[in-house]
C-alpha cells in the first residue's frame, strides 16, 4: 500500500463532495470564489511501522497574494500557500493526530473514520471557513496561541490581512497586539520593517 493507492480508493469519495485531485500539487481542492478549500492526505512508510495523515485548510487569494508581496517568497509560492492548515485531532479531540498502519485492513479502517469525519466535521468545517468573516475569527480566537501549522510573522500578516478586510472593528486591536509582539519575539530586522511595511498598507486601505 503506498499514497497513491490511498488517494485512488478516496477520489471518488472526495469527488461526490466536489472535490478534486491536483496531482502536481499532490492535494484534493474545492474552489470558492474567494478561494480554495483543500485538503491533504500523506502516507508515510517506514521499515517497522506507516502512517497516514490528513490535513484540511482554507486560501483566500486576495490574502496570500498580498502578504508575498512583503514577504520573502519563493516563484510560485504566493499561487500555492494556503491561509490556513488544520488537522481534523485540532477540529475533534476524538481523532488522532494519524493513523498507524501495520495491515491492509487498519488502511481501510482509518479511511472508513477519515470519510466519516469529514461528512460530520471536516466539510461543514471547510464550508464555514469560507466565509473569510469566520476564518478571521478563528485567527482572532487564536492570536495568544497562534496556529502550529505556521510560523509567527506568516500568522500575524494573515490575522491582520484578515482583520483590515473582513472586521475592521478588530483591526486595531490586532494591529497593536501583533505589533507588540512581533518586537518582544526578538524577530529579525528584515521581519519587523516587513511588518511595519506591511501595517503601513493596511492602513491606508479605505474601510
């Protein structure tokens, strides 16, 4: 069993929800007209044990365009980021992180659970998350904790990103409390003029 063999039993489940496999990209996505749902799926083999692992996440395009043109990017990455990546253990605490494979039947065991928790909570995650006014609230909700799935500065340009365009109302608050941290993290002076560049360009964004 490898990842392709897995991601060939799910296409079809994935397919009937509207989604599907970008094989360059090595994901299954469902266009928005703000964006992209995504998801992906990783099977990863080792001598003495495997795992699989899914992921699901939310793009919005106006934001990642934007927040690469401050930051340092490689071509293309700006295309292909993706706002934000969520494991379904982060969405359900009943869930694992992943799955251990040892046989063929814990393969269609985990596949069984992995397709029931997206027809109860992965999906109706996604579709709420597509409203960039959700998604803004859960980066809001988080900006003491922010995402694993992302590095500090990449969290603090999209929550503010999100903030300045979906719910103004927050937009100072998180302005001054990532501005705040991003110099109490000791961050490098690339970063912080980034960020100041960055706040400088929301700001003048009309309302």
């Amino acid at each position: 069993m490898i990842q392709s063999d897995v991601i060939e039993l799910h296409q079809e489940f994935f397919r009937d929800f509207g989604f599907e496999y970008d094989s360059a990209e090595k994901l299954f996505y469902k266009s928005f007209p703000q964006g992209n749902q995504v998801i992906y799926l990783n099977f990863s083999e080792y001598s003495d044990i495997n795992y699989l692992e899914y992921s699901l996440g939310i793009r919005i395009h106006q934001v990642e365009q934007l927040i690469h043109e401050f930051l340092p990017t490689v071509m293309d990455y700006a295309d292909k980021s993706i706002t934000l990546i969520q494991t379904p253990d982060k969405i359900s605490k009943k869930l694992p992180p992943r799955y251990i494979i040892e046989t063929e039947a814990q393969v269609q065991e985990a596949m069984e659970k992995a397709e029931n928790f997206f027809k109860t909570l992965g999906f109706p995650w996604l579709d709420t998350m597509i409203d960039p006014f959700n998604l803004e609230k859960e980066f809001t909700a988080r900006k003491d904790k922010p995402f694993q799935s992302q590095n500090f500065v990449y969290n603090a340009f999209r929550s503010v990103a999100l903030s300045r365009f979906y719910s103004s109302d927050d937009y100072p608050v998180l302005r001054q409390f990532y501005l705040e941290k991003i110099k109490e993290k000791d961050m490098t002076p690339f970063s912080i003029a980034a960020f100041l560049k960055f706040l400088d360009y929301l700001d003048k964004v009309p309302a």
